[in-house]
C-alpha cells in the first residue's frame, strides 16, 4: 500500500509539471517480446516540435524511453506505444502499467502495421474485464484543437482497411486511445522517411496534437 500511495504522490507531482518553464516530459514505451519498440525515431520530437510551436502544449524537446515495468513510468502523463512486431507484459509490468492508467496516466498506442493482435492481447492482461470500444466521430479528441469529421485521416495506404480509432475506459476516463489502420506515427516522421507529402505530413501532427490536447485537458 505504501508503495502504491508513493507512486500516485509520484505522478500528481509529475502532472503538475505542465505549469512549469521547463514544460512536462512524454515518454516512448519500450516493451519486450521482440517487436521494435523503437519504430519511427523522429516521430514524438516532430509531434513534440508541433505542438509546442502551436501552443498547443508546453512539452520538453527530448521524449524519454521508458520500460513497461519501471517506476519511472509514473513520470510521464503520456506515453506512447508502437512497432510492427510481438509485445509481451509479464505479471509486473502489467501491474505497473494498470496502476499508472488508474493513477491517472495515458497511453497511445499506434498500430504500425502488425501490431495489432499481438496488442490486443496483452492489453487483455492489464483490463481483462474492459474492451476496446470504437470511439465515434464525435469523441471529443476528434476535435480538439482541429476538426476530424470523419475520426482519424489515413496516412498510409496498405491493405484499403479504413481507420479506426479505440479506446479503453477506466470509471468512465479514456486510459487507453489505440489507433489502428492509420499509421499516424509514421505521418510524425520527418517526410523524407517515407516520401509523405506535406499535407499528410501535417494531418497527421495535427491529429497528434489533438491527442494531446485532450490528454492534457481531461
């Protein structure tokens, strides 16, 4: 009990960093299972030079990495999950991760294409009483800061599958937005990676910053 009070004490304090010069800190999950964890390196520093340069939110320049199981987890308001391959939570990291969702944390999960069973079930192991609800077009972090009638743009082409936007709820907050069929982190990146045009470029920062907005916010 101790050591779950401290972590809340923990993250509260870590939260109110967004009042700060220094501006609050995101982190890139790293995960084990051999899936690569560490997918679009230039995705959340262009997300993170966007929204800063918009005044959308006040964020350190540099993303920290974090492990699924650290303490250091409950540092970070947001967090964010992606890759193409396997992803494995044993028994402590899941319990580390739905402690810091229930304190009061967020994560965004960006399905790079292959991701997506392998997420499915280990999310199972966090909330295995909660299901991944398709959030509607008039979800609020569809119009944030930028207006996203028809929910999330679609940045890269694979298999003509429209994109989906999920959520997991704990006592009625989004804990968890799971974007899938969009490649929006890849939109992140700088275009020159995957020859993106600007416009995709920026639909896709521009849905990020809603993200991030409506995690700042509620």
């Amino acid at each position: 009990m101790f050591r779950f009070l401290s972590l809340i004490l923990f993250l509260a304090l870590s939260l109110n960093l967004s009042a700060q010069k220094s501006g609050v800190r995101i982190a890139l999950l790293k995960y084990n299972g051999g899936g690569d964890w560490y997918a679009n390196p230039s995705s959340l520093p262009n997300l993170i030079e966007y929204c800063n340069a918009n005044k959308i939110a006040n964020i350190q320049a540099e993303p920290a990495t974090v492990e699924v199981g650290s303490n250091e987890l409950f540092a970070y308001p947001f967090v964010h999950l992606t890759g193409h391959g396997n992803i494995v939570f044993n028994n402590q990291e899941a319990q580390n991760l739905r402690l810091y969702l229930e304190a009061g944390g967020f994560l965004h999960v960006d399905d790079n294409y292959g991701l997506n069973a392998y997420f499915r079930r280990e999310i199972k192991k966090i909330f295995p009483k909660e299901e991944l609800i398709e959030l509607p077009f008039s979800h609020p972090i569809y119009h944030q800061v930028y207006d996203f009638k028809t929910g999330l743009p679609k940045i890269h082409e694979h298999d003509g599958k429209a994109p989906q936007g999920f959520g997991l709820f704990y006592k009625g907050r989004l804990v968890c937005f799971y974007t899938y069929e969009c490649d929006l982190g890849d939109g992140w990146e700088d275009p020159s990676v995957h020859n993106d045009t600007e416009e995709k470029h920026k639909k896709a920062l521009m849905m990020g910053a809603n993200i991030v907005a409506y995690v700042f916010s509620h």
